[in-house]
C-alpha cells in the first residue's frame, strides 16, 4: 500500500478505514514511521509535543514525503495554521 500515492492523497478516507479497523496504530517500516487512527491516541499524540513528532526529516527510511504540512510540528506547523 502507497500511503502517498496521488490517488491515497486525492481520498485517504478508505484507506484510514482499513487500518484503523485493522488497527488503531500503524507502523510504516520504510520511513519507521507510526500512524494513529484512534481518537484518544490522536488526542495524545497531538497535545505531547515531547513524546510525538510528525517531522521525518531525521527519518533513516527510503527517503521522505517532502515539505508536506502534516509533517510539520510546533511552532513551524502553528505559525502556518494562524
């Protein structure tokens, strides 16, 4: 599965449906990047700055998505949303 793939990209619903029924936490090897889809652990994720990062710059995967919003974290990702 091509988590970044335009068609993923262009309607990413289906996909998030499937694992978040096939799990609520998702690893993707290739970035050792991890997903959440359960309310609570987004919830977390999102207010633990410390424990929780979206920023794969330092990822040792196969490369990375690119300058992409989602993958900004404080205060770069805040200062975009204001």
């Amino acid at each position: 599965m091509d988590l970044f793939s335009d068609d993923v990209r262009r309607n990413p619903y289906p996909v998030y449906d499937q694992m978040r029924n096939d799990s609520p936490v998702f690893h993707l090897p290739p970035f050792d990047l991890w997903m959440i889809f359960d309310f609570e652990g987004v919830k977390r994720a999102l207010l633990d700055h410390g424990a929780f990062s979206s920023d794969l710059s330092h990822s040792p995967g196969n490369g990375n998505p690119g300058e992409w919003f989602i993958f900004f974290d404080p205060p770069r990702h805040t200062k975009l949303r204001v």
